[in-house]
C-alpha cells in the first residue's frame, strides 16, 4: 500500500500514512475520551479527558509503528530490500521488496512483529504499575497493554496477511521444501479462519450486536480477500522469478516534444504507432513526462488544439523507473498498482523500454507454456 501522506524516515526506512488513519486516529480518540477513561478514572475535567486520549492514539500508532518496524529491520538483515512501512486503517504494513531467501527467514520476519508487540505490552505494564499515583495515566498504559497483547495474539492467528498465516507458511515451506507450496497450503488454512469470522460475525447480527458483527464479518471477509490475493501474488512471483527486466520490455520506445498539442498527436502522431504510451521531452531532450493515448482521447474535443502533451503528461517524477536487469517478479512486487501507468527502464542513463501489464502477461503466458491469445 502506497502511503497517501509522507512522515518522513526512521533508521533509513520511509515512514507515511494512509488517509483512512484519520478516522481511526479520531475513533480511537473518542473512544478514550468518552468511554474508557471516564469510566475508569472518574473527576478529571472533559478537556483533560480528551488530551489524555490524542496521546493515547498517537502512542497506539507508534506502537503499531514499532511493530511494523521490527519487520522492516528483521527483513533488511536478512537481505529482504524495505520500500517503507505505512500505517492504515488495519493497523500497518512493511512494503518488503522480493521475498526472504529462506523458510527461516520468513519466519525471523513475520515473527518478530507479534514478539516486539508482546515486549511493548511488558513496558506499558510496568509504565502503568510505576504510575500507580495518578489514576488517568495508569489507566491510559494499562489499555495499552491490553491493546498490544491483543494485537499480538491477533497477528498470531494463522491467516494472511496476518504474521501467524506467514509463519505458518514458513513452517509449511520448511517441511516440504517449496514456498508456493507452503503459501497455498497456509492459505488453505487461513480461509476456515476467515470463514469462521464471518460465520461469527453473522452470528452476532443475530443477537442483536450490529455494529460487533458487521465489524468481524468484514474483518473475516478481508482476510478471505486478503489470502486469495496472496496465493494469486506467490504464484506470479514463483512464475517470473528470475526472469529479467529486459524480457518483458517494449524496445525502442518512442518519445515526443512536450510542447506538441494532443490535437497534432491524435492526428499525425498516435495513427502511425501502435504504442499506447508515449515519454514526452523538453526541446533539451530531458524527460518531462509520461502520456497516455486512452487519457488523450477522453480529452473534450474543444481541450485538444489548446493543450499540449507537457499539460496533461504525468510528471516524470511520478513515474516507476526500472533497469533491464532487475528480477520482474521483483519489479511488480516492488511497485504494485503503479505497473497501470507503466514503467520505464533506463540503462546507464537511456530509455530502452517500457513495461505495462501486457507485456507482463505476454511473459507470463511464455512461461506457463500456453498458447498466446
């Protein structure tokens, strides 16, 4: 997940947020201000109630932080590159670059986060037994150590993308020598997990308890998604593992003057291509951007003699770059979403290719031995 607002860096690993943070920051702030320390530690005027609370939720996420930074740490000894950590609505997640070289190694990383949970739930405790003398912040560390026991007994239950689903399948990677084996199998495992959450969930409409059941159906709906989508992603990473950039590219690209306009591109440019993106440049020949034929022509006839390419070009510094040598299962973990809107590979400083979606299924169709469509 790409984060939606940049914190800055913690011991070299990007840290950002998601927006969906916000509302959670906010729930998590009400909460506190309106249930759970008034009722634990009555007296205290509202505002006092309510400070105490915003730090409670800022402590909360760095908590999570802590947690998701032991992975990062933990994946970049054991040789696994980090992208960065972003915190969201569930919680966080470290955006690890290709996957650990060993079933060892996969369980040192997923491990660690549920253990660094349990060792931040041991210091809150004893921040709450040595602040006995002050009611509202004892009670404020205890609620976090429940907090943390239960996000690390959580992060053990055996589903993806939970911690417990990736030591399960680095127990089951051992055992029978293959990863993709031992994903499958681990998925196969976490969707009864999922499946008794919504059942569960479902269960607890039935009683009356709407916003509880609604709350664990959709938890156990996403870890279905979730191990699907995990399967899906080993599967294609197990598929285009070490094949390299350069097999996938569309070579020689074609790039266009940025001060053309899209109603001389639509009419004398795009008819004798058959690309679909085009890198556009300054009369210097340094790249500005990246244009796109289907956002081109969705442009109101009236807009197009008037605009030029460098106006509607996604900024160069926008766009995923890549080399003819980095690993392509690699590649697609490492920028996600953003292979949509293309990849271009330099060498030594050139442009000699661009990657998109369908030269990754060309590839992949090779490689399964199929027919191309």
């Amino acid at each position: 997940m790409t984060p939606s607002i940049r914190l800055g860096r913690i011991l070299g690993i990007e840290v950002g947020f998601n927006w969906s943070l916000i509302f959670i920051f906010a729930w998590i702030t009400w909460l506190l201000a309106t249930a759970i320390l008034p009722t634990d530690a009555s007296g205290y005027p509202p505002l006092l109630y309510w400070l105490i609370a915003a730090f409670g939720a800022v402590l909360f996420y760095a908590c999570l932080l802590a947690h998701e930074l032991s992975h990062a740490l933990v994946a970049r000894r054991n040789g696994v590159k980090v992208a960065g950590i972003t915190l969201w609505l569930f919680g966080g997640v470290s955006r690890l670059e290709g996957e650990p070289a060993s079933a060892r190694s996969e369980a040192l990383i997923a491990g660690v986060g549920p253990l660094t949970s349990f060792v931040v739930a041991a210091i809150a405790f004893g921040l709450a037994l040595a602040t006995t003398g002050n009611k509202l912040i004892t009670d404020l560390f205890s609620w976090l150590t429940f907090v943390n026991l239960a996000l690390g007994l959580f992060n053990l239950v055996p589903a993806f993308p939970l911690d417990g689903g990736r030591l399960l399948s680095s127990i089951l990677w051992w055992r029978s020598g293959s990863r993709q084996k031992g994903v499958h199998n681990a998925v196969r495992v976490g969707r009864v997990f999922a499946y008794l959450m919504i059942a569960a969930g479902v269960l607890e409409l039935f009683v009356g308890e709407v916003a509880n059941g609604i709350w664990i159906a959709f938890l156990g709906w996403f870890l279905l998604s979730a191990a699907a989508s995990e399967e899906a992603g080993s599967a294609v990473r197990t598929l285009l593992r070490s094949v390299p950039v350069s097999a996938a590219m569309t070579s020689p690209v074609v790039t266009l003057p940025d001060w053309v306009t899209v109603e001389q591109f639509l009419e004398s440019v795009a008819p004798n291509h058959s690309f679909t993106t085009y890198p556009v440049h300054e009369p210097s020949g340094k790249l500005t951007g990246v244009v796109r034929l289907s956002e081109l022509v969705r442009l109101p006839a009236g807009d197009r003699a008037n605009k030029h390419l460098i106006e509607v070009a996604r900024p160069i510094a926008d766009v995923p770059t890549t080399n003819p040598r980095e690993d392509l299962s690699a590649l697609i973990q490492r920028v996600g979403l953003s292979l949509e809107q293309r990849v271009l590979v330099f060498d030594n400083g050139s442009l000699v290719g661009i990657v998109s979606p369908a030269d990754v299924a060309r590839v992949m169709t090779l490689r399964q031995g199929l027919p191309k469509p």
